[in-house]
C-alpha cells in the first residue's frame, strides 16, 4: 500500500513556527495519535498529540505554563521532548498513515505500527507513542 502525503507549502503552522515552508500531517488508524512534521528555515520538528492516554509522564516540563502531558515531539537535532502546547495537532481531516508504513521529512521519520506512532531524527532520538505508554529518548 502507497501512503499518500499531504502538503501544504507555506501554510500557517498550529506548533512552532508561524511560518513552515512544508507541512506533514497524518493520524493513526485508530484516529488517537494525531502528528505533523514541519519545516521552516532549515529547522524540522515532529509532533504527535494523543486524544486518549495513560501518561507515562506526570511532571509538569519546566516553565510550561500552557497544556502538557499529551503532546510529544524531536527536532532534526537533540532528544525528543514532552512539549508545552498552547493549541493541537489533532484533525480529523488527517490522513491515516497505515501500519507498517512510514513519512519522512526535513530529516525525521515517523513510523505507524499497531503498537504507536515512532519519529525520530538521523540521530536516532525521538518518541514512541500509545494510547497505554509514552516514551522519549
């Protein structure tokens, strides 16, 4: 099966940037993990939101002042993070990523499994996410 991506060029960006020169977006086929992977100024970051979880992660990220604890994300460079969100990636105008397959832009990947959606950087740090568990690393 051939996944077929939606992007966007120039488009307004709900996380990071104001401005991205390319966007991803895409939900798992249970509909509860919902991700975008953008780029602009040669920086990419990956970001999933979970509508349902178990959180694996119950302390609140440094100097967040916003909504926590279901948002996830890495950057072309360093770990992945619990991110500190003021709005979602979350629509249920999406498109499913199948299990099995995978999207890749600005140097991350993600991966659909029955098991959660994986991004991760050329590094190989990044998050896996599931309704039961979240990891980063």
């Amino acid at each position: 099966m051939v996944f077929k991506a939606v992007l966007f060029v120039s488009c307004v960006c709900l996380a990071g940037p104001a401005l991205a020169n390319d966007l991803l977006t895409f939900q798992s086929p249970t509909g509860n993990i919902h991700c975008s992977i953008y780029t602009w100024d040669n920086n990419a970051e990956a970001r999933c939101d979970l509508q349902e979880l178990t959180p694996s992660y119950t302390k609140r990220p440094a100097g967040c002042d916003l909504d926590w604890g279901s948002s996830f994300a890495v950057g072309a460079e360093g770990r992945g993070v619990l991110a500190c969100v003021g709005d979602t990636v979350v629509d249920r105008r999406n498109p499913v990523l199948p299990y099995g397959e995978a999207v890749s832009l600005g140097g991350l990947s993600c991966v659909s499994a029955k098991t959660g959606i994986t991004c991760t950087n050329a590094a190989g740090h990044g998050f896996s996410v599931a309704k039961a568990k979240q990891r980063l690393y």
